[in-house]
C-alpha cells in the first residue's frame, strides 16, 4: 500500500508553494511537499533528530535520496537549514 502512496504523491506534479512550511517562498511538486511534510514533520522524526543537532552543533547534517527521496532530501535540507537555527 505504501508503494502506492508514493506513486499517487508522485503523479501530483504541479508546483505548490511551500513557504507555509519553510518560512520562505519557494515551489516544489506538491506530491513532493505532501511526502515532505509527513515525513520531516512527523514527530517521531523531528523529536529524535533535533537534539541529536543540538548535541552535535557544528557537524554537518547530509539529507540523501533517489528519485522522491532525492526530492525530499532537497526539501529536508532546506527546512532543517532554517530551521535549525532555533536548535539549542
């Protein structure tokens, strides 16, 4: 079913302003940001990986992907970056 999902998000291609989530302006495939904003701002996610930033201030974060992952990486890295300013 989760495959299924994915193909469902990937199909919804056209561009969605994402700045509700971001803080700032910025378009992506709407597919992409509703896969993004289920994942990232999942609790079980953010919870485990914010203070793991904290713990580690100054290391640098890698988001990875392939194909939608590669997408979320792109989308992740942004929000964490400025976001992550607010990381005690």
């Amino acid at each position: 079913m989760e495959d299924l999902n994915n193909w469902y998000n990937n199909l919804q291609a056209y561009l969605t302003d994402f700045s509700e989530y971001m803080g700032y302006h910025g378009y992506a495939c709407k597919g992409f940001v509703k896969a993004f904003t289920n994942f990232m701002l999942n609790p079980d996610i953010w919870n485990p990986l914010r203070p793991a930033m904290a713990n580690n201030a100054g290391l640098p974060v890698y988001f990875v992907g392939h194909s939608l992952g590669g997408a979320m990486a792109e989308l992740c890295a942004i929000w964490v970056k400025q976001y992550a300013k607010s990381i005690d």
